[in-house]
C-alpha cells in the first residue's frame, strides 16, 4: 500500500474511533474552537504537540518552524501570535525547543546549507549573545544541548517583547509565556523556568 492511502486509511479508522466514543465530537469541535495554548515548537517530526502533551484536536493552536523560532519580521508567526492571542484570547504560550536540534546544531558547523542558512542565522545570534557561557563548554554534545535551552530562552523573550503580548499585558490580559523543552531520548518536557506573565516579571 503506498503512503497517502495508508494515511488516508489511518485517517478513517481514527475518526471512526473518536466517533464511536463520542459521537458528537466532530459536530461541537466544527462549531469553534477555544485552545488555551499556543504552542510554538520546532517542525522536527519528532516532537508532534499534541501527542507528547497529550491534548485532542481543538486543544493547541500550533506554530511550528525550523528551531522554533520567533524571529520579530516573521509575519507568518506573528500573525499565528496575533490570532491566538487577540482572537482566541489564549491564557498560555509555550515556546517548546528540542535537545539534538537539527536546526541549531546545523547553524554551528559553519558548512553551506543553502537558503536555509539565512534561518539559521538567527540562531548564530542567540550563540553571540550567549558565546562567553557557551565558551566554558569542553564537551561539544553538552554545549549544543544548552544552545538547544539558550535558544528556547531568547524566543521566550522575543515572545514577550513582541507588541502582540506587550499590548495583551497592557490590556491586562491573563497570558503567561514558557519555556519548554523535549527530550528526544526519553520523551520528557523540562520547564526552563522562564515564564513571564507581565512585563515586570519580563524586566527582572
Ligand atoms: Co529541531
């Protein structure tokens, strides 16, 4: 059987099964939606949101990029952002990274990738900013790991900083931003301990 109508196939028995448990449950979700998270994590087909946090359809508004990053010109993840948090009035944002990142190990090995080296860039800042603790690193495994944390860190605050959630604190919207981030060995979530939930916390 090929792909698609292996999918296609998955796709029906999946449905079939939502259904026989309860049946209305495609008629109420097709009425609206109301997740209260918005998580942005990296595109790695690794990490699936909802599956690792184990939330149904309905339940996560999803943003998901190389690296998951929240780069300020990004319209495609500001306007997710905007719609999430102005339209859906989400509670939680969640920037969720990965260890053994692809994205932030490739913007490290100073090789050619092609146009996606410009994405990566960004993550050479993050390393920038960060290269004096990055420096005290002798393993290179570990020093990737915490680049996979740092970054995490930075988008947090670029969340944070970004006029969508500036001006949802400033309306004096209940939103908290956090940091996650995935073991790809063992499949756990560590909170970083990086939540802001106004700009006070975020000064501090
Ligand atoms: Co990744």
């Amino acid at each position: 059987m090929n792909t698609i109508t292996q999918i296609l196939e998955n796709n029906r028995a999946w449905a079939q099964n939502i259904q026989k448990e309860s049946p209305d449950f495609f008629t109420q979700l097709s009425k609206q939606q109301t997740p209260e998270i918005l998580w942005i994590g990296c595109a790695d087909s690794r990490v699936p949101p909802n599956q690792i946090v184990n939330l149904g359809p309905g339940e996560l508004f999803v943003h998901r990029n190389i690296a998951n990053m929240v780069v300020h010109s990004d319209l495609n993840c500001l306007s997710v952002m905007q719609y999430a948090i102005e339209v859906l009035k989400v509670k939680h944002v969640v920037v969720c990274g990965h260890y053994g990142c692809g994205g932030v190990k490739a913007s490290q090995d100073k090789q050619d990738h092609g146009l996606i080296d410009n994405w990566l860039r960004h993550i050479q800042d993050v390393s920038r900013i960060h290269a004096a603790e990055l420096e005290t690193f002798d393993d290179s495994d570990k020093k990737l790991a915490r680049l996979c944390e740092l970054n995490v860190i930075e988008q947090v605050t670029n969340v944070c900083q970004s006029p969508i959630v500036q001006q949802a604190w400033k309306s004096g919207a209940e939103l908290s931003v956090h940091g996650l981030i995935y073991s790809l060995q063992n499949g756990v979530l560590h909170d970083l301990n990086v939540t802001h939930s106004s700009p006070e916390s975020l000064e501090k």
